[in-house]
C-alpha cells in the first residue's frame, strides 16, 4: 500500500463499483465545492489493472475522482492497493455498506470544533455547500440539554418547530421537562410534549406599535429568534403582560376622536356597542372607531356606526302654540279657512294632473331635466333606504342638493359643474350595494359597472375578507400569483395576506357586473311593464304619452288624413291623454 499523484483522468472506473445508481446534483455540487474549498481529505483507493493492462482502476472514490476533474484538478494524491481476487467487489460493497453519514448532533460538534480553530460560521458554509442560515440553527444545538443531545444523537431528531421552542427554553426547564418525559430504552422521546411544556407565548416586536419609551418604560427586552429567516424581524419577547400593558397605553394615548379601546371575544372577536354595525368600507365623517388588541397582541382598527336617534317629543318639549308639553293650553276660536281641506285635496290633484302633462310634453332641456331629477329625490313622499349611513334619508337630507341648484327667488339657477356635483351627490346618497334595506339591487350593479367602479374597489387580500372565503375560493386565489396552496387552509390565508399586503385583490364576486340571471329578469319585469302601458290608449312604447319614438312632440306631429275614420280616433285618442302618465 502507498501513496502516490496521479492525474484523475488517467484513472479508469471499475465496473464491478457496487454504486451503480447516479447521485442527485445537489449530492455532486456539495462535494464539487468542499473539494474547491478544502481538497480532497481522503484519497480515492485504486489498484493496477489486470490483464495486461499498464493503468489503474478505481476502487472506491468514484465520485472524488469525477468532482476532482471537474474542479479542474491536474494530480490528486491516491491511496494504491494490491488489486483483488473478485476486481474489489466485496471491498466496493463493505465500504458503501457500512458508511453512515453523521447525525445532526455530530455535525453540531464538529462545527463547534472548527469555530474553535478560529472557522467563521461564513467559511464553513462554503467549505461544506451548506447555507450560513443551516450552520447557525445547528449551533443552536449548544442550547439543548445535554441528555437531549445523547437521544437525539441516537437519530431521534425533533422537527424544526419543536427544536426551536426547546433550545429557546432554559437548561433549567430542559432538565425538569426532560426528568418527566424522559423516554424509556431504546424508545422515541415524545418531543411534541415536550416542545409543549416548554413553549412559552412569544409577542413579536413586528407587532408592536409602540416605540422604544414604552419598551423601557415597562422593562421589555426583544430577543433574537435565530431560526426565523433572516430577511425578517424575528424579534421577541416572552413578558406578555408588560407587551400588552405597553400596547394598552399607546392605544390610549393615540386614540382618535370618537374613537373606543374594545374588548374581544374569547373567539378573537371584537365587541362593538349594541346596535352598532361595523363598516368595512371607507368610514364616514360620523362614524366611529374602535381599537383593540387580537390573540397575537397586534393592535387593530375597525370602523363602525351607530344608528341615528329618534327626536321624541316628551315632557316640556315645545308645541304648536309656543306652549310646553304637559300644560292645558285653551285654543282660541278659529276662523273659517278660504278653501277648505277638500279644497286643498282637488288643487293636489289638478296640480298633479298638470304637473304630469307637462313633464310629457313640454319642451324641456337636458340640464333641466337632470336638475329636476335631483329635485324630485327631494320631495316629502320619496323616503330611501340609504347605503350613504344606513338610515332612510328623506326630504331633509335631499334638500341639501336641490338648494344648490336654486336661487333666491327659488327658482332654477345653476350651471353645468354645480348640477354635476349635484346629481353624483344625490347618486351617492340613493344608489347602494349594502346588504339589508338598503340595497338597490340589480341597478347599483348596473350603475357601478357603466362608471368602471370596479377600479375603485379596495385590497380585499386582507385579514378581514379572507377567512370569508372556502377553501376552494382561497386555492383559486392563488392562481396568477406566486402563492401556492399549503395544506391548511389557515396557512394558504396567511400566505395570500402577506402577499397581497402591497399589493391589491379583488374577489371576482363583488366585481360589479350584474348577474346575468338578474338582468334578465330586470329586462323581463320591464318588458311586462311595457305590455301592460301599452293596453293604455295614447301611451307610446316608452311609456310617455304625447312623445314620439323619435323625441318629438305629438302636437307637433303632421296633420292626419280627416278622410280616415282610424286616424280621427287616434287624433282623439292623443287628446286624452293628458293624465296617462304611468305611476311608475
């Protein structure tokens, strides 16, 4: 036996080699760059060749020789041997065999013995192929019970999560831990139960909101989690009750006008007033907000609004009169008035009559027309179920947009930016997607999609709206994105929200396009409408009478032929038509 240098590509493989099976690429590209960084550390086995042949045959080191060619080695050292009876077939199995790689606890040691030699963790990730993120979580091993290391030395390794919670612990709460659920010979330890026993509740300064006064203020120190990626603030502490005192007092000292610190279910919910109901769109100027703490000690802000107070009238409020509630009041006698309530009621419907005969057919301009449109939301006897505060808003809250479009004299006077302004206010009051009374249905859905107010919608990949959605939902999500589907669903949630937190998501179903089963039975009822107005003499097709199909007026239609009967009665017909205003 001896050693000699020789060019590896001299060297000729044996074809009785017991590893016939190809290593994987990352296997190669490990050994390729501890032998760049620090050589070969044994040399290849070869023996001469039988037969007549003047070369050498490898033994054992197959793949040293092929990494050596492919680092670009001109001589490598080899270990020469007397060559076999069977060409080295049983060596080439007993050393494949009886090879056993080393165990995370040995590789741990091994580490630690070169940091000692002064290896810095960086050198030794490169001389092993292995990341500086994998060297330290191993060094962490230090942290571990000793008689912890000794049964995991024995291939009974915990997973990732349950190492991270023992090392974090004390060698002091290890040892007691450990005296409980020590296993017995030859058994696996219960590493779960034990990872239990040791876990302790972790708020993370990523969560916190307040700043470095309230953390010394309440004594907190942040702790390095160094099996958390490094890319992220993995900082800790375990003193929960100064953590959450510290996020009490910020909310305390920045809580907003009319704002709440709320307390929460034992589900992790917040609990809002009675009769208060939470609005997870943009809030308005009387809404109110709340904040408070969630299971991970993150302070949230939810929005909500409280209905509007009726106005009673009770004791000692003021009456008709100038008198106050409770008191005798003696009415004087009262004269006959000049029309009298029967009067008043045949004016309401002459008026009425009029008013619906000129709005067929008067000439009346565009801006006009959409003026008197916003004017007429305004009247006593239209009442909205409105998405603007949910409450039913009437003549009071609509008046503010009328008056914008009149002068003193009360009469219209506007241009065309202040009627714009005027009607997209009075939309905003009237049209509503909310579920409940205030829902317009099908036409908001109309209204939003002809304006493109899809792009207004807001990021719906949050932690409010996803736990809304099934797991088929979620996994459908994440399609056209780089988030892929984790076996729980809770996982998957977490994924997308962190996703999407710069981003922007919105869920096809509150895309504004209507139903097409909706539609069509909007266009149904309308087509029944449109039959029955038709049964009416003088309506035309859109349901106005006197108003032709081409917007012109019947009164000015050409003369008919007096000569035909059927056009005599249809002159007639239009004649009377001026109360044929459908009510709807």
């Amino acid at each position: 036996m001896q050693i000699m240098k020789v060019d590896p590509r001299s060297l000729k493989d044996n074809p009785d080699n017991t590893r016939q099976s190809k290593s994987t690429p990352q296997a190669d590209a490990l050994l390729l760059a501890t032998i760049k960084a620090v050589g070969i550390i044994q040399p290849p086995v070869i023996f001469p060749e039988v037969g007549g042949g003047n070369g050498y045959v490898i033994e054992a080191g197959h793949r040293r020789t092929r990494m050596a060619i492919a680092a670009g080695l001109e001589e490598i050292e080899v270990l020469v041997v007397d060559a076999a009876n069977d060409n080295g077939a049983m060596r080439s199995m007993v050393e494949n065999i009886a090879r056993e790689p080393l165990n995370p606890v040995d590789q741990w040691r091994g580490i630690e013995r070169l940091v000692a030699l002064d290896w810095t963790e960086e050198a030794i990730a490169v001389a092993l192929a292995l990341p500086v993120r994998q060297i330290r979580k191993l060094r962490l091993l230090a942290n571990v019970l000793p008689a912890m290391l000794d049964q995991m030395a024995f291939g009974d390794m915990p997973n990732e999560q349950q190492l991270r919670t023992i090392a974090a612990a004390h060698l002091d709460e290890q040892k007691e831990v450990w005296k409980a659920q020590k296993p017995k010979k030859g058994q696996p330890a219960a590493w779960w139960q034990i990872a239990n026993a040791l876990s302790k509740t972790r708020m993370y300064a990523k969560d916190a909101s307040f700043g470095d006064d309230l953390r010394e203020a309440y004594g907190i120190e942040w702790i390095e989690d160094l099996f958390a990626p490094a890319d992220e603030d993995s900082r800790y502490t375990t003193n929960v009750e100064a953590y959450l005192g510290a996020q009490q007092e910020w909310m305390t000292n920045n809580l907003p006008k009319k704002g709440m610190i709320a307390e929460v279910s034992q589900w992790g919910e917040v609990k809002l007033p009675q009769k208060a109901s939470r609005v997870y769109g943009k809030p308005g100027k009387g809404d109110h907000t709340a904040m408070y703490l969630d299971r991970n000690g993150k302070v949230q802000t939810v929005h909500y609004r409280m209905p509007e107070e009726k106005k009673t009238r009770g004791k000692g409020a003021v009456v008709e009169g100038g008198a106050t509630g409770g008191e005798d009041v003696i009415d004087a006698p009262k004269q006959r008035p000049d029309v009298t309530q029967k009067g008043h009621d045949m004016i309401g419907d002459l008026r009425t009559d009029a008013l619906h005969e000129a709005l067929a057919r008067a000439p009346i301009e565009d801006d006009t027309l959409t003026a008197l449109l916003v004017l007429a939301f305004a009247g006593m006897n239209v009442r909205v179920d409105s998405g603007a505060n949910d409450h039913v808003f009437g003549a009071k809250r609509f008046a503010r947009h009328v008056a914008r479009l009149l002068d003193a004299d009360g009469k219209l006077a506007f241009d065309r930016d202040t009627l714009r302004i005027a009607a997209r206010s009075m939309l905003v009051d009237v049209l509503s997607c909310r579920r409940g009374m205030s829902n317009s249905g099908i036409v908001s859905r109309i209204a939003g999609d002809a304006i493109g107010a899809d792009g207004y919608l807001p990021n719906m990949g949050t932690e409010d709206f996803l736990p809304c959605l099934s797991r088929q939902a979620l996994e459908a999500s994440c399609k056209g994105t780089s988030v892929l589907p984790r076996p729980k669903v809770r996982e998957t949630r977490a994924a997308l929200v962190e996703h999407f937190k710069d981003g922007h998501f919105v869920h096809a179903a509150a895309l504004f396009a209507p139903d097409p089963r909706d539609l069509a039975e909007l266009i149904k009822e309308g087509e029944a409408v449109e039959d029955d107005a038709a049964a009416a003499p003088g309506e035309t097709a859109d349901g106005l009478e006197g108003e032709l199909a081409d917007g012109s007026l019947a009164d000015e239609a050409p003369d008919l032929d007096v000569a035909d009967p059927e056009a005599d009665d249809r002159a007639a017909d239009q004649d009377e038509t001026a109360y044929g205003i459908a009510a709807e």
